[in-house]
C-alpha cells in the first residue's frame, strides 16, 4: 500500500530541504503533500521541486485557523484513508527587532497552539506504523526553567488542553510584564520550544494507552533553524541546514519496529535530555 506524506511548512528553506530527502527516500506511487499558509509561496515552493524532478502535492493549511488542520485531516483521510508520515515544520520566527510582548501572541499561536490542532487532528488518522515528526528550534529541555515551573511541564500528568492553559498563561505574563519575576526565560523561544516537546510527549503517552495503536513513533526533531541571513560562511550554513533536514527525514522514516527514539527530543540522531 503506497504512503501518505505530509509537510507542514513545507516552503520554507528546511521545509524545501525536507521535501527533498523524503521524496528520495519514498517510493515513485507514494502521495507526498507540501502544505502552506501562503497559497502563492506554496505555488513557488511545489514548482520549484517538481522542476528538480520531485512531484509534491500542495495544500493550503494556516495552523493558527482553529479549523484548518481538521479539515485538511478530513481531505486527506478521504482521499488516502489516514495518513503515514506527518512532519510539524511550520512555524513563526522571532523578530528581534519587536518587543516580546508584541510578538508572544502570535508566536505561541503558530507554534504551540498550531501543534496542539495538528495533533488534535491528525492523531486519530495515523494510520499503524505512522511516523511524526515536530520540529523545534533549539532550547527545549527543562533545565531552561526554574524548578518552580517545571511541574507544569510534567508530561506524565498534564493533557493538551493544560499545556495550551500554560502557554496562554505564559502569554498574559509576558504581556502583562510579569515574566521574569515569575521565572521565565527572556527569550521568547525557550518555553515555545518546551512547550511543543511536552506536546509530542504527552501524544506519545496518550497513543501507549490506546490498544489500537501499532508501531506509532512520534519524537522532536532540534534542528537550529539556520538562518540565511545570519553572518558566517555560507557553505557552513548550508550544511548545517543538510544536517538538520536529514535528522527530520530519518525520524520520519524510521523503520517498522523501532522502539527508540520515541517520544524523544533529537538532534543530530542523539536523544537529548527533557527533563533536568
């Protein structure tokens, strides 16, 4: 039976380095869909790929439209039955020339609330041996926070809905100017990042509990994001970017049967440390 592949953030340049690898590792009848938030980048993105002699399929999904990624879900599941390998690589980017409490908002809007609705959404169409796969850009391990709020991280406990309660709540402290004294980091991306982390892990923990599932590994691909602009050797950059692609695709490819890396935190094929 042929697969069904989805990339989210799949015009972006890692999401372009993702699509990629992955078409060359599937097979010439498997389906492999580039979505975007942007219907005219997306365009772009699957004609560029098809004239390097890929052929991507395009499909429009915003994840901060709370319906967005059901109905894409139910297009997909209609069209090929469920799905096989889902890549979360969507995401907004800091502005660091924006104060944080004029970007919080929407950041945890795309990336921790557009994680939680493409779980919410997708979870049920896994189809048995399914791969997922939600990229991160760096920081998401406890010991970035202190102990006192660590416990509302606590992955064995806490469900989706009170992992976007804390985000919210994350959100009001950092607008609200109360951050710091409460103990979060400056950097707007670190508790984004643990957040999407105990995301994944509690998925994990809620698809252990269910019978039904089979050979389901999900884990978090830390990939850096490089950054195009940033100062240093290209070539260097480029190359960086080849490595953290090749990470997601080979969490995405896994082969049946693998028990490890699941419900992990990985860079570079290593699993790093959530919990402090």
């Amino acid at each position: 039976m042929s697969k069904t592949a989805i990339v989210t953030g799949g015009n972006g340049r890692l999401g372009l380095a993702v699509l990629r690898g992955l078409c060359r590792r599937l097979a010439a009848d498997d389906v492999v869909y580039l979505t975007a938030r942007d219907p005219e980048r997306g365009r772009a993105a699957v004609d560029r790929l098809r004239r390097e002699g890929f052929a991507p399929r395009l499909a429009a999904l915003d994840l901060c439209d709370p319906a967005g990624a059901e109905a894409l879900a139910d297009t997909v599941a209609a069209r090929h039955g469920g799905v096989d390998i889902l890549i979360g690589g969507a995401g907004a980017r800091i502005d660091l020339a924006t104060r944080n409490q004029d970007q919080v908002g929407a950041y945890v809007d795309t990336n921790n609330h557009g994680t939680r609705r493409l779980i919410e959404a997708f979870a049920p169409r896994l189809r048995d041996g399914a791969r997922f796969v939600c990229v991160v850009g760096d920081l998401g391990g406890l010991r970035h926070l202190p102990h006192r709020l660590r416990a509302r991280f606590d992955v064995d406990r806490v469900s989706l809905a009170d992992l976007s309660e804390v985000m919210d709540d994350y959100v009001r402290a950092v607008r609200e100017g109360r951050s710091a004294a409460e103990g979060w980091p400056a950097w707007i991306g670190v508790p984004s990042a643990i957040g999407t982390v105990a995301a994944v892990k509690v998925l994990a923990r809620e698809l252990a509990a269910d019978p039904a599932r089979r050979d389901i590994v999900v884990n978090v691909a830390c990939v850096g994001r490089p950054d195009p602009a940033a100062p240093g050797d290209a070539a260097a950059r480029e190359e960086a970017l080849e490595r953290a692609a090749a990470d997601v695709v080979w969490l995405a490819t896994l082969p049946a049967g693998t028990r490890t890396p699941h419900a992990e935190l990985v860079r570079e094929r290593t699993a790093l440390p959530f919990r402090a």
